[in-house]
C-alpha cells in the first residue's frame, strides 16, 4: 500500500490518501509515520480516502489486528474523530466491520462516506 499525507488542510483535519493492496503491515507503518510527524497532533480530525485501496484480502482477523494495533497506539494517536472514503459497497461494509469490531471505540465518532466533500461536511459538525 501506497499512501500520502496531507497536512495541508490543518488546522482543520488531515488527509491521508492511500492506494494499492492493504495489509495490516502497511497500516501500522501509516500510523508511525502520521504521528511521528512534527505536525501531527494528537486528536487531529481526518479524512482518510481510501478510494484507491484494495482490500478484497482482508478478514475478521486482520480487522482484529487492525482494532488492537490502533488501541496500542491510542496515546500518540488521541481520539480525534475519522472520516473514512471508500469506493464501493463491499469497502463501506469492511469499514463498518472495523468499527463495529472496535475501531469506533478509540476514535468516536466515526464516519463512512463516499465522497471526500461528504466527509469534510461532517468533520466540520464534528
């Protein structure tokens, strides 16, 4: 997985776009990355466009792994709230697994849209 962030946009929210296939591996290295940057704060509010990424191979288990990897990083992280972009249905309910396994409970609230527009009208209610 590729993936950009944006800190562009603060101090209102962040955007990280990524793309490519997905893997728990790339997750957390999009973690370190996002908070070990100098601009990072945590509780930033963000946008993630996940409208280019693949995740047909991702499981209950590897949501999991993705639910307990963002509670091992809850400090540096905070508990902004996430607006998440996705492309198609079958993206939309994985990321509604993910917060239904847990994932909402770190970062409340918790968006899913699919349109960048959409998520930046509802962060700014936030």
């Amino acid at each position: 997985m590729k993936f950009e962030i944006d800190f562009s946009p603060l101090p209102d929210y962040v955007l990280i776009k990524s793309e490519g296939e997905a893997s728990v591996e790339d997750f957390e290295n999009l973690l370190k990355t996002l908070t070990m940057s100098p601009r990072w704060k945590p509780g930033t509010k963000q946008i993630f466009d996940h409208r280019n990424l693949i995740v047909n191979d991702i499981f209950i288990a590897e949501m999991r792994q993705l639910v307990n990897l963002v509670r091992s990083h809850t400090t540096e992280y905070g508990s902004g709230p996430w607006a998440f972009v996705v492309q198609d249905a079958l993206s939309f309910a994985l990321t509604k697994m993910f917060e239904l396994l847990g994932g909402a409970a770190f970062h409340p609230p918790f968006g899913v849209f699919y349109s960048v527009e959409e998520a930046i009208k509802w962060l700014k209610e936030q």
